[in-house]
C-alpha cells in the first residue's frame, strides 16, 4: 500500500514538473518575440495566414498587444506533449536518427534579426525537421506525402529554417488527428526566400518607425485610429458613392435577413418540441440543441451589492461609424 500511495506521489510530481516546463517554454516564447521576426511571424506579414495580419505582428513587436497567455490552452500543451512522441515515430518510420535541437537560430546579417526555432535535425541528413501536430480535418490543407506540398501558412516558416541552417532542404512530420503520420520535403525556394526578407525587413523599419501597416478589417482600424479627431475631412465624390453603396447594402442585408428569419421559423416548427435534429432523406439538416451560457446578472449586482458593482465598473472609448442621410444623394 506505501509502494502504491509512493508511485502516486512520484507521478504526481513528474506530471507537476512537465506542466511547469511547459508553461516556461511557452512563456519564453512569447515574450522573445518582441526583439525578432520569427518564422511563424513571415506567414502574418505575406499575407498567408488567416489568423495573423501584417498589423497584429506589428502590435506584437511593438508591445501594443500584450503576447497572448498561452500557458494553460490545451492545444498549445497537447503540440509541446506530442512532439517527443512524434519524433520518435517518425524515427520508427524512417530508420533516421534525430538530434534534439529546440533552440532559435538568429542573424543580423540581413540589417535587422531574423531568426527560426529548430525543433530537430536529422542526423545524417543535417536538415531541419519541423514537428507539426494537427486535426484530422486539416488534412485537406496538405498535400501527398513525400511532396513539398505543405499548408501554406507554414510555408514561410519551413523556408526560414532553411535559410538560417544554410540547407538546400527540410523535412515536415506531421501527425493528424493523434494517429496518423505523414512526411514532406521542402527544397529551398530562393525566389520565394528572398522576398520574404524583403517583406520583413520593410516591416521591421516600419516597427523601428512606429508607422503600423494598413488594417485590412474594420476591427484593425479601430485599432489602428482608435482615438480619431475633431471636426470635417473632405474627401471625393468617389467617397460619397461608397457610402451610398453601404445604405443600399444596409437595406440588402435587411431584407435577406428577414427571409431567413422567416425560413429558420418554418424550420423550427417542423421541430419543436417533437425533438432537437431535423432528418430529410435520412440526413440531418439542421439541429436546434439547448445550450448554456453563464453570466452575472449586472442589475441584480448593483441593486444588491452597488459597492462591489461600483468598484468593477470600467468605461471604454470607442469610435462609431455610421453613414448619414446626406450620402444618399450619390447614390
């Protein structure tokens, strides 16, 4: 029975220590981040990466955006966990050898510091691997295995560990889904090498200028002009015709919505209380599943405890755009 509780209290310690190995990893990470342009950062700046733009590298580098907290996400933990595991399958699969690297490569030689995580190198070989660890439906964004032809947001990436090792080549494993491995050789791409360093370095003199790239959603320019200015801009008639367009479209989108309001009604009724899932021809075509959603109750918090309301009340500056009446007259 000691044997047992001791084992316990053992493990228990390990799965503790390898949790505060990630969170340091991860915490590193992020906050070097800010003195370099990294390979994660090329996809953002050329446009590649649905999920980082040009402006949000630019407040990260710039420390306007604090790095994102990504100790405790769990798909964050589950890449760090499985890239042992993926190495030494891929060492199963390939009869290769690995050497652990998991250390940032980085030059100034271009005037401004690019550098690249390697996570191994393949001895042998003495290219890079780079460990990926994905869901299954994101297979579709790769191609056969032993291409070259890898997700395109990780392109950059692929190509900047090459350029810093100085290789005419890397290789990707990437493991889909917990359960399948697949392999792809990169060559170097000089064409595509030089204008990623082209691109950053314009981008690191725009950081070192603090003159931010264009936004290229309305939510980026409220950031980007969150504080605005006082009084009239006179713009061109070409102006006065797009804010006409967006009444027309403001209208447009009413209506449309109005009708599938009016199909989602006739939906509902064909389910409602007889079930949760709508089945035609034996598929499902929609469901209406209940749901929960916590939050507190702001007017029951100041009525009972106006204090504590008072002390977490914050105010916000915003800015709001709306097209007025007289834009109709472009139209």
């Amino acid at each position: 029975m000691q044997e047992d509780e001791d084992n316990v209290v053992v493990e228990s310690l390990a799965v503790q220590l390898e949790e505060e190995r990630i969170a340091a990893q991860i915490k590193v990470d992020t906050e070097d981040r800010m003195h370099f342009i990294g390979g994660s950062d090329e996809s953002g700046l050329l446009g590649l990466n649905p999920w980082h733009s040009p402006f949000e590298v630019y407040q990260e580098k710039t420390g306007e955006k604090a790095p994102e907290d990504l100790s405790s996400v769990e798909r964050v933990q589950w890449g760090i966990l499985m890239e042992d595991t993926i190495a030494t399958m891929y060492m199963r699969k390939t009869g290769k050898r690995l050497r652990r690297m998991n250390q940032r490569l980085s030059t100034m030689k271009y005037g401004f510091p690019l550098a690249a995580q390697i996570d191994r190198m393949i001895v042998g070989d003495k290219i890079p691997l780079e460990i990926k660890n994905t869901d299954a439906m994101n297979r579709k964004l790769w191609g056969e295995e032993g291409s070259p032809d890898i997700a395109l947001h990780y392109y950059p990436q692929v190509q900047q560990q090459i350029l810093l090792r100085d290789v005419a080549e890397a290789e990707v494993a990437v493991c889909f889904g917990g359960n399948t491995l697949v392999l792809y050789r990169v060559p170097r791409d000089q064409s595509f090498i030089n204008d990623m360093i082209e691109a950053a370095r314009i981008f690191w003199q725009r950081v070192q200028d603090r003159n931010p790239p264009d936004p290229i959603s309305v939510e980026e320019a409220s950031l980007r002009w969150a504080r605005g200015g006082i009084g009239p801009v006179y713009g061109t008639e070409e102006h006065g015709v797009a804010a006409a367009r967006m009444i027309t479209l403001a209208d447009e989108i009413k209506t449309l919505e109005a009708q599938r309001d009016a199909l989602k009604l006739s939906l509902e009724s064909v389910i409602g209380d007889n079930g949760d899932t709508l089945m035609v021809n034996g598929k499902p075509v929609c469901s209406w599943k209940k749901q929960e959603r916590h939050g507190i109750d702001s007017k029951m918090l100041k009525e009972q405890y106006p204090d504590v309301a008072a002390a977490c009340e914050s105010v916000s500056e915003f800015r709001v755009f709306r097209t007025l009446k007289d834009a109709k007259e472009f139209m």
